[in-house]
C-alpha cells in the first residue's frame, strides 16, 4: 500500500527526472541535441494525455517509470492504458480519476486499495 501511495504521488508531482545525454563524445552531443525540455524528446513533445505520466518519455520508446515495461505502440494509447490496467491497477485508476473518466464502482475500489 506504502507502494501504491509513493507512486502516486510521483504522478500526481508530474515528471521531475531530467534525461541523462548518452555517454561519449558523439554521443553526448547527439544526446544533448535530443533531449528537450524536461527531459522529454522532441518526438514525444505532443503526447499530452495524462496516461503519459506514467511513462518515461525521455526514452526513444516510451517505457513505464514503475516496471520499466515498454508496451507496444502499434495501438495507439491502448497498450499503455492496458498495461498500466492488468499491471499497476491502482496507478490506472489514479490517472483515470485524474482525467476525469471513474465511475462510481472505479472510485470504490481506489478507496480500497489506498486504505
């Protein structure tokens, strides 16, 4: 429970990790050139929804902060509201109240799982 309440919490103080550039010499330039504010990368920059708070978007893939799973992209943000679903319910359902979209029965089982 200690868990589910540090993580979010995380979410809810928003993205605070700035991305480390790649090492080396070419590296480090190509790195610091890719990295925007935020440590989010340039071709990430319009993913504004608030599933993406929980996922790391200073990364090519996006990969979750809690497991580090990278779910596929090819179905839109669908695999990463399953994933986040089936492996970090109480994370989902914060981030579903936070946008606004829990029912009644999703409002019953958060308070439960934060008790």
């Amino acid at each position: 429970m200690e868990e589910i309440a540090r993580v979010a919490a995380e979410l809810e103080a928003g993205r605070d990790d700035a991305a480390a550039p790649a090492e080396g010499a070419e590296g480090a330039a190509e790195g610091a050139a890719a990295i925007a504010i935020n440590g989010v990368l340039p071709q990430h920059k319009r993913k504004s929804g608030v599933v993406w708070s929980a996922y790391n978007l200073s990364e090519e893939k996006p990969s979750c902060t809690v497991c580090g799973n990278v779910p596929s992209p090819t179905g839109g943000t669908s695999n990463y509201w399953s994933h986040l679903f089936v492996h970090h319910r109480a994370i989902w359902l914060k981030l579903k109240q936070k946008a606004g979209a829990l029912t009644g029965s999703g409002e019953a089982e958060l308070s439960a799982l934060l008790k």
